[in-house]
C-alpha cells in the first residue's frame, strides 16, 4: 500500500514540475508532454482507487467516529493548507508575476484552489458513500462513471470520473478473495498488460489528453492492476523503501510539493535561460522530489504531523490503522501469490 502510494505521488511531483516547467518556458521537449499524457489515464484515478481501499475500515468505526476522522484528517489539512497557499499567492503575486486577491479565501468552501482540490474532492467522495454505503460499489462506480461521460460544467466530469474509483477501491477490499485470484490469473494480467500498454499507444496514434474520460477507463482499470502487482513484488524489497517513505508520508508529500516547486521556479527563472527548457524541468522535477523528502524528514523530526491532521485528544488505536484491514489483506494475498 505504501509503495503504491509512493509510486503515485512521484508521478503527480513529475506531472507538476512539467507543468511549472511549461510556464515558465516554452522550450521544454514535446516527449516529456507525450510522456505526461501516456500516465495521465492512471494517476488520479491510482490516488483515489488507494484512497478508497481505506474506506470499509473506516466505516466499520461508526458515523461519529468516521466523520471524525475524515474531519481530522482531510477537512482540516484541506481548510488550512488551501488558506496557506492563497495566502501566499497574495503576498507573491508582486514577485510571480500573478495576480491574485484575498478574496479567494472565501471561494476555499466550494471552489478548491490549485491542487488541493483532491483534498476537497476527496472529503466529498467520503461523504457521498457515508450516505451510500447500503448501495453496492459497483452501482456507485457505474453511474459515476457513467454521470461524467454525461456532465460537462466545471469540474463535475472530474469529480464523477474519480468517485468511480474511489467506489472501486473499496470494491476490491469486499471482493478481495475474487481481485486477488483474478491478479493471479495469466489470462487476466495479460489482458491488464495489454490495457497499459494501451496507455502511451492511444496517446501517439490520436494525440489526445484521455485523463477523465470515458474512453480511458479500461487503460486506468489496467493499469491499476499492473501497478498492484509491481508492488506486490516489489514492495518489500530495500530498493522500494523510497517508495514506502513517501508512500507513509503521502499527505503532506502531495501538500507540500506544489509550494517546493512554485519556490524553485521563481528561484530558476533568472537562472536558466528560457530556452533551456528540458534544464528548467529537469532541475525542477530533481527539487520537487528531494525538496519533498527533505520536508517529510523536518516534519518527522520536528513532530509537525498536527500540521496535516488535528490532534486527536486520546490515541487508543495506532498511528495510521487504517493502513490494515482489507487493503492490507489484498495486497498481502497478492505478495502471497507472485511468490508462488
């Protein structure tokens, strides 16, 4: 589970560096674009499908205690970092050269700024199967889905796309005797191979952006798969734990990284030449990931985890509990089975 977690949080940091990259110059080399799109069909869907295997657990803790934790641990970090982060727009404005006003404070509610809108979303998704949870996962999945082929306004295709797989992270842990045999049938994972290999060979033959759309569901649910069974084999091995570092550290790592990046861009700007785009996005991608390790290690040392989540007056269970449960058994079945 870390090391899943791990894995999707660098593909976000490469994602992003890209993304600041690009702004900042316009010389960056089209493959790492093409490179960004072909995993662009499995990052956030991978986020939420985690994000959901951690949610029977949770609602086996009762309403009270599950909006508690939820409140704690997504709302807070959410409504803090988000006032941070706009806050800091506002002051840097003069320096970044774009403008922003103290009145996106009150848009944080409801119109999630930069990328906190996970968090935002994530709270939701939460909520909606609280109200759900006598509905199957597979009809939550379904119409989910099904809704953001349909629903073209803001971001609600988005918000539909990604509470499919949040639906069907949790189906799996239900359902983890039967995902487990399916991940252990050749037949299956050639099938999951082919969908992933899909990814890069619809992004070069139609030279599309397939992130939350419809016709991109089966290269997600692929490689979701794919990257199940990596880190079942890989998971335990020393060359992984970078991966399970991050992967036990992902919320702060996914808060922190955006504003490690928005530093170093503004640092770099004057230092490499606009035409040194592959430069720009190489040093940037190399600051985003060791800046990130290097805040997950101060944040460790220093005892900063109230930053990401409020303290909780009594600590009956251990830190992090919901990491077992069901998504430890599946992933757990699946090291099991690629050891056989």
């Amino acid at each position: 589970m870390d090391t899943l977690r791990g894995m999707a949080i660098i593909l976000v940091i490469f994602d992003h560096a890209l993304y600041h990259a690009t702004l900042n110059s316009d010389s960056v080399p089209e493959w790492i674009a093409t490179l960004s799109l072909i995993f662009n069909p499995l990052r956030m869907p991978l986020m939420v499908f985690l994000s959901g295997m951690l949610l029977s657990p949770s609602l086996r803790k009762g309403a009270q205690d599950y909006l508690s934790g939820k409140t704690r641990n997504i709302l807070y970090p959410y409504v803090l970092w988000s006032t941070v982060y706009v806050s800091l727009w506002v002051v840097a404005a003069p320096f970044s050269g774009t403008p922003h006003s103290w009145s996106e404070l009150l848009m944080i509610p409801y119109a999630p700024q930069g990328h906190m809108w996970f968090l935002h979303n994530l709270f939701l998704f939460y909520l909606i199967v609280l109200a759900l949870q006598r509905v199957s996962r597979l009809v939550i999945a379904a119409v989910a889905l099904a809704a953001s082929g349909l629903v073209d306004f803001w971001y609600l295709d988005r918000f539909f796309f990604l509470l499919g797989f949040f639906a069907l992270g949790d189906y799996a842990v239900q359902r983890e005797d039967l995902i487990s045999r399916l991940l252990a049938d050749r037949r299956v994972v050639a099938v999951m191979t082919v969908l992933t290999l899909g990814m890069p060979a619809t992004v070069l033959l139609l030279e599309t952006d397939l992130r939350y759309r419809i016709p991109s569901i089966p290269l997600a649910v692929g490689g979701i798969g794919i990257m199940i069974l990596l880190a079942g084999r890989i998971g335990d091995k020393p060359f992984a734990a970078l991966f399970r570092h991050i992967g036990r550290n992902s919320l702060p790592a996914y808060i922190l990284h955006w504003i490690i990046l928005a530093i170093a861009v503004v640092m770099l700007r004057k230092a490499v030449p606009e035409d040194q785009g592959m430069v720009l996005f190489a040093l940037l991608g190399a600051i985003g990931f060791a800046g990130t390790l290097v805040a997950i290690e101060v944040i460790n040392r220093l005892g900063l985890h109230w930053l990401f989540s409020w303290p909780k007056r009594t600590r009956k269970n251990p830190r992090n509990a919901d990491r077992r449960d069901g998504s430890a058994h599946l992933m757990r079945g699946v090291h099991l089975r690629n050891a056989k």
